[in-house]
C-alpha cells in the first residue's frame, strides 16, 4: 500500500518572479489552479473595461502599486481604491471597469475558463487583451 502523503507536490511560485516573465498589459498569466479556479497575475496600468459577470465573482488582491475600480450599483457609481496588500471582490452581475493611473500589479482569482472582458462589455481597446489567461511563461 502506498503512502500518497510522503509525494512532493510542485515546485512553489515565488509572484515576484512570476511577473517578470511577461510585459504585455492586461493580459493575465495563470499561475497555478486551485480546483476549478485559475489564479492568475496581471500587470495593469491606464483603463481596461467596463464590464461584468453574469456568474462568478472577481476576486483582486494588489501585489504592489495602487487600483482603483470604478463600479456601477444600485445607488450609482462608485470607486474603490485598492492599495498594495488589499483584497476586494467585485460581486457577480456588477458592471465594473479597473484602472490604475500609476501602474499595478495584481493577483485574481476567478473560475477556470473566466474572460477577462466579462460576459457583457463595452468596445474593448486594442490595449485589453481578451482572453480567459495565458499560461505564465507566453
């Protein structure tokens, strides 16, 4: 009988290293996967998007810089500022639209499979990379 406790699982992720493997803005890289969740790291500066998810949360923690995320609820709009070390969810059904003036590096924690464009968006611009995450290293 064998013992599945003694295997080594994989190699840890160190984020900072992680983040110097790609440039391209807005163009999140999937660092691992937890069950059916991908966590992926962005780097971010100017505006993405507005929009939203019809089905899932989105989860940001900001490694370093500062985000704000502009937001869209019943009583109005609103914005959040996150600076390094905060966490927030976006809930589902939220139109939202990030942006960072300064430039931010983040960490996101959403299903697998989750388009970083949402399920309904305005006009993406050509610096927003639409995709459901690249794997790190392309």
């Amino acid at each position: 009988m064998s013992d599945d406790t003694t295997k080594a699982g994989p190699d840890p992720i160190l984020l900072s290293k992680a983040l110097t493997t790609f440039e391209t803005l807005w163009s999140p890289r999937i660092v691992t996967r937890v069950n059916d969740y991908d966590v992926r790291v962005a780097k971010v500066r100017g505006e993405h998007v507005w929009h939203v998810h019809d089905d899932t949360d989105e989860f940001f923690l900001v490694l370093d810089g500062t985000l704000d995320i502009a937001l869209r609820e019943d009583g109005g709009e609103r914005t959040v500022t996150l600076d390094r070390g905060a966490v927030f969810v976006v809930p589902r059904s939220t139109w939202h639209k990030p942006f960072s003036a300064d430039g931010a590096s983040l960490l996101l924690f959403e299903p697998s499979g989750t388009s970083t464009v949402g399920d309904r968006h305005d006009d993406v611009p050509g610096h927003v990379d639409a995709t459901t995450g690249h794997a790190l290293g392309s």
